[in-house]
C-alpha cells in the first residue's frame, strides 16, 4: 500500500454496520437537518466523550455550514479518503457519528472518533464496542487509535 492511499484500492468499504441498538451508514446531505439537531443538541456532552476533549468541533454553524460539511465528508468517502458513518436508532433517527481517518501518528493506520447525542450518552461505550470489533476484523488497518470508553 502506497503512503497516499489509506485504503488498498480493492478494499471493499463497509457501508453498513447494524446492532440491535444502533445502525451505521454513510453520512451525507440527505442526513442534514437531523444531524444539525443531533449535534448542536449536545454540543456540551460531546467535548465531554473520551476523544473530543480538546476538539475544535463541535462549533456554532449554521444548516447550510452543516451541510456543507456533511458533502465534505460524503466527498471523503467516495474518493477514500475518509469515511464518516451515521449512527441511527433502529427507528431511524439521527443519534450520533462515527468517523475513520488517516492520522499522523506514526505506526497508527487509521484515527476512529465516535460521539452520540446526549439523549442517548448510554450508547456510547456499545457504540465503542461495536465499532472497535467493526474495524479490527472488516477494516484493512493494523493499528487504530480510538479514545478508550469505560
């Protein structure tokens, strides 16, 4: 695998990791309204999730930001170089987010973060679970950084 490239090109990206808790899909615009509200609901919860600590994001931005970014992270995906997954209740609403990405650190393949709304915070450490397993036996990377949760 050549540096530029954080996936093999024959590497099948996952678009779907369903749990009885939660359902993972490709983020995109389609998600915007519900994701804003998702976000900007829990803005205070999510600095406090293991990993976003000392994030810039969340930040105040307005629907079409949003949605900017959500084509931003769409874009990620189909050019592979990032991959950025919604995270659905089973009855479809938006409650949380799942990110992998390429990380400078050296010896670390991949950068994974997750967050979920603050209405659903018990979800966190399964949503860890279920994403840690996710990608050490789908995903193509030996080592990931991922912030611990209890």
């Amino acid at each position: 695998m050549t540096a530029e490239l954080f996936v093999p090109p024959d590497f099948a990206v996952p678009l779907r990791l369903e749990t009885s808790q939660f359902v993972l899909e490709p983020l995109g615009p389609q998600h915007n309204d519900a994701d804003y509200e998702a976000w900007s609901s829990s803005m205070e919860h999510i600095h406090g999730t293991p990993g976003w600590e000392k994030s810039s994001w969340p930040r105040s931005m307005t629907l079409d930001e949003n949605r900017a970014d959500l084509e931003r992270h769409a874009a990620d995906f189909e050019g592979r170089t990032g991959f950025t997954y919604t995270v659905l209740s089973p009855g479809g609403e938006v409650i949380g987010c799942v990110y992998i990405y390429p990380v400078p650190t050296e010896g670390v393949d991949a950068l994974v973060e997750s967050w979920v709304r603050a209405s659903e915070a018990e979800l966190d450490a399964p949503l860890w679970r279920a994403v840690s397993g996710w990608v050490e036996s789908d995903w193509p990377f030996e080592s990931i950084e991922y912030a611990i949760r209890d």
